[in-house]
C-alpha cells in the first residue's frame, strides 16, 4: 500500500510538472499591467498630486497676502486660489490609496457639509489636533480641508463686507483657523505625495490580482470614489434621492456657485484616469482600465459604453445650475435626472466592468464554489 | 414485495472498514472546518454582524439566535469529532446533521453546494452502520467486521450523483462553446507564478480546461467504480481538485472533502491498512488501547429495514431534484430557478447592480433605498444578482417601511446583471411593484426573459 502512495505521488508531481513546463509560450500574449500601471502613476496620479500640492502654496501665498493686508481685492485673489485648488483635489480624492489611506487624507480633506460648530469650538481650543480624524474618530474630519476652507472664505458673514470685516477684527481667530487648516492640507498632501514617489517602483509593479495589490485597489477605489464620491455626496445627498432634499449638503455651499463646476471637474477626472489620459493634456491616453477592458471583453462594447455614459452625465450636469442648492431647491427633478445618469456609469463599473477584470468590489473573505 | 435481485443485494455483507475510514475522515474534515471558520471570524462576520438575514422558503424560522450561535458551532463541532472517534455514533451523528444544517439554513446567503454535500452526508451516516467499529468510550458492544454492502455503495451513489450531475450541468453552450466563465476566471489569475501570464490568458488553455473539466466530471464516477481504473481515477482525482485549490483558493474545504470522500471507491484492505495506521497512532500516545475489541454482528439504532427504505428515499429523491429546473421556464442561468442543491459548481460569473425605489402611493413620495443600511456587503454582492434574494428583500423592505407608516407602499426595482462576460441587462421590469406579489407572478411577469439563449442539455 505504501507503494500505492508512492506512486501516486511521483505521478501527481510528474504530470503537474509535464502539463504545464513544456508548454510555456515565450512570447508573453498576457495584458501589460505594469505599463498601465505606470502611466497611471507618473502620467495621472503624481501629476495629479504635485499640481494640487503646487495650488494649495499657491493658495498659501494668497494667504499670507491677504493676513498682512486684508483687503477685499486680496479675499478676491484668495477665493480664485481657493477654487483652482479645489479644482486640483477634485484630481486627487479617488487615489485613497498606500499613505493617503493610512493618514485618513480623504476625511481630513473633503468632508461635507462643514461642522460650523465644531470649527468655531476648535478655534479657541489651545490643544487642537486636527490629525484627531479617522472613520472611528469623525468629529474634526468636518472642521478642516476644503469645506471649511469654503466657510471661512465665504461663509463668515451675510456678504463679502461682513466677511471681510470679520477677518479684519477678527475677534474670533478667523485668520489663525484658516492657517492652520491650510498648513494641514499642504502637510498632508506632501506627507501622501512625498510617500508615493519614494516607493514608485513597488507602487507600479504591484499589479496582482489580490485584495492588497495597488491594481486592484485602484480599481476599488476608483469605482468607489464614483459612486461614493461623486455620485452620493455630490448628486444624490443633496437631492435626497436616499431621504429628503438637503440642499445645505451641496459641495463648497457657502460659495453657492461653484458646486457645478467641482462636480464637472470631478467626472472629467474620472473618465480621464478611465482612459489614462495624461494629466494636463486632454486627449494624450495611455494604458489605462480602457484598454484593460478592451483585452478583456470578448463583445468589445463595454469600454465605449462607459465612455458614453460618462458624455451623458456631462450634458445632463451641464444642464444643472452653478449652485447645486439652488437647483435642488428649484427644480430637483434635474438633479435626480443627473443621479440617474451617473447611476448608468455605476452599473456598468460595479457589475460589467468588475466582472471581466475577475476584481471583487468588497473583498468578502469568505468561501466560494 | 420486493424482486429477487434485490433481496439478494440487500444481503450481501462486505467489511465495514471503508465505512469507518469515511467516517472517521468525515468527522475530522468537519472538526477542522468549523475551527477554521471560527477562526477566521467568519461566525460574527456572516452570522451575527448582518442585520437582516436571507432565509431559504420553508425555512424562514431559522436565524441566527445572537451569542448562542457560537453554541451551534461549538456543539457541531464536537459532535463532528465525536463522529470522528466513534462515541455514541447515532446521537452525534444526528447532531451533527441537525447543527450542520441549521448553520446552512440560518443565511442563504453563504450557500455553497459542498456545504449542502456535508449535510446530506452527515444525514446519511445517521442510518449507516459507520460505528461498526473503531469506536471510543461505547458501552455497547458494538465491533462488528460485516456491514450490508449497500450502505457503502449508498456514499458511493451520492458522490456518483455529485460528479455525474455536476459534469452534465456543464454540457451547455457558454461552458463548451464559449469557455465562460472559465475564460474570465482563468485570465483574471495572470499573477499566479510559471503559467499566469501565459498559458492562463490563451484560448485554447479556456478550452481545454472547459471540456476537461466536463469530461472530468461524467467519467470520474465509472473510473472510480471500475476496478481497474481506480488508482487512476483517485490520481486524477487529486490532480483536479489540487488545481482548483490553486486556481481558485476561495473554493475552500471543498476539493479535501471531495478526496477524502472518493477514498471510500477503494475495497477494504485499503482501508484496513489505513485504520492499522490510525491505531497504531493512538497506541503509541495511550498505553491503553482506547479501541473498544468486542464482536457483535447486530447493527444498534435504527432497524436495517427503515434505514435502507430511508436511504432510499433520500437517493431518489436526490436523483430528481437536480433535474427540477426543467419545469420551470425561462432561462436557468438568469432566473436561477432550480439552481441550488443541483451540483452546479462554478458554471456562471455573475455580477450585478440593484437598487430599490420606495413608493409611498397614498403621499406620492419616492426615495431610494440606501441597501447597506440593511445588508453587508457581502449580502449586498449575493443579492445583486439572484431574483430569490431581491423578492425576498424587497418585500422585507415594503413591510418594514409600511411599518414605519408608510401607505400604499409600492417597491420598484433597478437591477442589472452580468452573466458570463456579456453585457450587463436589466434584470426585472422597470417602474412595476413587486412588493406582495406572489412568487409565482414575480417570476412569471416581473422577471424579464434573458436575451440571449443558453442551450443546454
């Protein structure tokens, strides 16, 4: 009987070995993950990250500008600044990926609406920590990054005077605050940025197929951060697709009007680092999920399906008011409308797209058959 | 009446040792399975963290009972290895059976046809004489050399009907023509070392592997029965199954209670060499052999007579279920009516994207529904693309939002779904109410027939 084992286990080696050594095809036919992952690297995500970090000094500037001579022209210039920067994160937020994810810089970033009362509680707080922020911890994730940016800048008084007025006194700490979130957000983005090109070569080469490789939490994050992102807190919060209107928890709200142009430059990020499109440049694409998809899909249909849907959203946010509030207080049938099209893009993310890369949208570790 | 042959059948005695040998391999199998699962926290995460719980028709009372489920496991466990060792075999066999299967029932959510294996084995060892002997702690004399032949083939009928069936699900046209979802699966493992990034991503390799699976599948059984072949075909065996550990290591305990089960097709001396083996092992850390030495030649439990016509009842019942599906219309593969308990194992990729809209009709107020405030995602990733979890969901929701003072709730549904690597489709009729509809109408004329045709056998 021992032969018996023997046997079979000389068999079991040598057949797994005959099946599969000869047969090893030198050409390499697979898709080049690591060409893809390398223009999404040095072409879209650090590109990225040092332009918002290049907005926010110069945002910073502005800053120092405007505390040594707090004018109306300079808050005018302080407020441009502001939106550029905004702009440049809208670039930046679905990488929550390696150090970004581990120092919560999403939370610290973009979280809103503003917590007013927090904010103005922080402001006479001698040991305020703003790194006191996680998913557990959520407090003071809304009383930093751009929102609050958004209030201090716009939001402090009934109009431009009153607000001016309020920095000039400022009896309330109103310069100190803005300074100090500033300076949180430039630290933060260097801490992400600077961890990123430190470790580039293992960023890109991990391309595996597993819940820890960079390649499948981009894919994880990117499909996320549409839906959660863009589609949830941009879209359908306000509009209360899940509860009622809230119109108050429109992106950058005590600015009014640039809720449209956030949410634009947010879907034009999405379907650029969908098609690789180099940053900066509008029709430059290299490897991307695109041309992933293209070697993947037998029907050749899903990729410009996808870019389809993402023309559609455009036309229909372009439809929408400049203030995400306004249009949800006048005619939030639009707004729903927009939901509902940005839901198309979600579908064929979350079900086609997932589906043919083989990637799990959670991660669940649990048994299959 | 019963007609000669089968009489004759019935009375030919054979050792008991393959028996023994499964039993034993059985009860450990289960034993390290369930530690395993606990260990990995899954009994929190799939049992006590969810909220809401799918429940399989028929069975909607059974559901996680809080901290006490620990208990449920806990006792199946040590049922499990009181299996293992022999002590009061029909006691922790039906034990085991009874927790086994309730842990499946509680979520439908985690079905998976080899847990569905385990429970039918755990209930037909409750009527096999598997305690004939090699037994811990009995105070019967329970020994006995001689078992009716049929309660070995009996095991060797239902993993006959598990490969037989399994292999004839996959004569269909996405499996043979397309080699989906294969094609998928495969070239999504390119990072796996020598043959990811080559052979994995070629056509061929999809094809080949397809039809061999298929091949491997309808034939296992006869080379297993075969004398002749059956080394072969354990070999086999064991090189399929270790491929699909390696290909697909989320399959589980699967491929090590498929190999430890077929060893039952070897004849006695085999396994008597494998029991020698065992005691020879527990003699060396007991002075005293814990083995108990007494003959006797009468099975305990349940008489010889109902244990056979429930054997037999059960096997045909387990020869026809299988085949259920070809009384419901409409594609199987999209409506999945008839799909579970049939031993169709890895057949579709199917992915899928559904939300719910609530209708107040009486206030005219429409909202979506946020599903994680209800499932996880797990749950969630289950529902999106079964029609059984989204009817039951649904009218969980209706209830639960008539019970917030809702009138006249209508539940409409937005669900796509992805089969096979085509492109994802709508799954149920748009803007129609499915809450409090009948089943029967939900799959007649909500579901909306799949486009394309999966021909099968």
């Amino acid at each position: 009987m021992k032969k018996y084992f023997l046997i079979i286990f000389i068999l079991f080696f040598s057949c797994s070995e005959d099946n599969n050594l000869p047969e090893i095809d030198p050409v390499d036919d697979s898709y080049n993950r690591f060409i893809m992952m390398e223009n999404l690297t040095e072409n879209i995500i650090i590109p990225s990250l040092e332009n918002l970090d290049s907005k926010l000094k110069t945002f910073n500037t502005s800053l120092s500008l405007f505390n040594s001579d707090t004018s109306m022209d300079n808050l005018s210039v302080l407020r441009s600044d502001f939106l550029v920067a905004y702009k440049a994160w809208q670039y930046v937020e679905m990488f929550n990926i390696g150090k970004a994810e581990e120092i919560y810089y999403n939370l610290k970033s973009n979280v809103y609406p503003v917590n007013v009362a927090r904010v103005i509680a922080n402001m006479n707080n001698p040991s305020l920590d703003l790194d006191d922020c996680s998913d557990t911890r959520p407090n003071n994730c809304s009383a930093q990054g751009f929102p609050t940016l958004d209030y201090l800048l716009y939001g402090i008084g009934d109009n431009d005077d009153s607000i001016l007025l309020e920095f000039k006194n400022d009896s309330v700490n109103y310069k100190e605050y803005l300074n100090t979130v500033t300076q949180k957000l430039i630290s933060n983005t260097s801490i992400v940025l600077d961890d990123l090109k430190a470790n580039k070569n293992n960023f890109i080469s991990s391309t595996d197929n597993t819940m820890t490789s960079n390649l499948n939490m981009l894919v994880n994050d990117f499909v996320y951060y549409y839906e959660k992102g863009l589609r949830t807190n941009k879209i359908g919060i306000p509009a209360g697709v899940w509860t009622f209107k809230i119109p108050e928890n429109v992106e950058s709200f005590y600015a009014q009007d640039l809720s449209k142009e956030l949410a634009l430059e947010a879907l034009s990020a999405c379907k650029k680092f969908f098609m690789g499109t180099k940053f900066g440049t509008e029709s430059d694409h290299g490897e991307s999920f695109k041309n992933y998809i293209d070697y993947l899909d037998t029907e050749n249909t899903l990729s410009s399906l996808i870019i389809d849907s993402f023309d559609n959203s455009k036309s229909e946010i372009n439809g929408l008011s400049a203030s995400f509030s306004n249009q949800v207080n006048n005619d939030n049938i639009k707004m729903l409308e927009t939901f509902d099209a940005l839901q198309v893009t979600v579908r064929y993310l979350k079900s086609d797209m997932l589906s043919l890369m083989g990637v799990d949208v959670d991660y669940v570790d649990a048994d299959g058959d | 009446m019963v007609l000669p042959f089968i009489k004759n059948y019935l009375e030919i005695r054979t050792p008991s040792s393959p028996l023994v040998v499964f039993r034993i391999f059985f009860g450990l199998l289960i034993f390290f399975s369930i530690i395993r699962f606990w260990s990995k926290g899954w009994i929190d995460f799939l049992y006590l963290e969810p909220t809401y719980h799918f429940s399989y028709q028929y069975f909607e009372w059974i559901k996680p009972i809080g901290f006490y489920t620990y208990l449920i496991f806990f006792t199946c466990m040590i049922s499990a290895l009181c299996v293992a060792i022999g002590y009061k075999y029909r006691i922790s066999t039906s034990i085991l059976f009874l927790t086994y299967t309730y842990i499946e029932l509680m979520d439908k959510t985690t079905y998976l046809n080899h847990y569905y294996l385990v429970s039918l084995l755990a209930f037909m060892l409750i009527f096999l004489p598997g305690d004939s002997k090699f037994l811990v702690g009995s105070h019967k004399k329970s020994r006995f050399e001689n078992v009716p032949k049929w309660t070995i083939d009996s095991i060797k009928l239902l993993l006959f009907i598990v490969y037989f069936y399994a292999g004839m699900a996959k004569i269909n046209s996405d499996w043979l023509l397309e080699a989906q979802p294969l094609k998928i699966w495969l070239m999504s493992k390119y990072e796996l070392p020598l043959f990811g990034d080559n052979l994995l991503q070629k056509n061929w390799v999809h094809y080949f592997m397809s039809w061999g699976g298929m091949l491997y599948d309808l034939s296992i059984p006869f080379l297993l029965i075969i004398r002749r072949t059956r080394i072969f075909a354990f070999i086999m065996v064991i090189i399929f199954h270790a491929m699909t550990k390696i290909l697909f290591p989320a399959i589980g305990m699967f491929p090590y209670i498929m190999v430890i089960s077929c060893l039952i097709f070897f004849d006695s001396k085999f396994h008597d060499k494998i029991i020698e083996f065992i005691s020879k092992c527990i003699k060396f850390f007991n002075k005293r052999s814990l083995i108990s030495r007494k003959v006797n030649i009468t099975n305990s439990g349940f008489s010889k007579k109902i244990s056979f016509n429930i054997i037999c009842i059960f096997l045909a019942f387990q020869l026809i279920l299988p085949i259920r599906y070809k009384f419901y219309p409409g594609e199987l593969f999209w409506n999945e009516r008839g799909y579970r308990f049939s031993w169709r194992v890895m057949l579709v990729e199917k992915k899928g994207y559904t939300t719910f809209k609530v209708i107040d009709k009486e206030n005219n107020k429409i909202f979506y529904v946020d599903n994680e405030a209800y499932l996880t995602e797990f749950q969630e990733k289950q529902m999106s693309f079964q029609p059984d979890f989204i009817y039951e969901f649904a009218n969980y929701l209706g209830d639960s939002y008539t019970s917030k003072g809702f009138r006249n709730v209508e539940i409409h549904v937005d669900s796509y779904v992805t089969l096979n690597g085509r492109r994802s489709e709508r799954l149920i009729k748009a803007d129609t109410n499915i809450y409090k509809v009948g089943k029967a109408i939900f799959y007649k004329n909500h579901i909306i027939p799949y486009k394309y045709e999966i021909k099968k056998i």
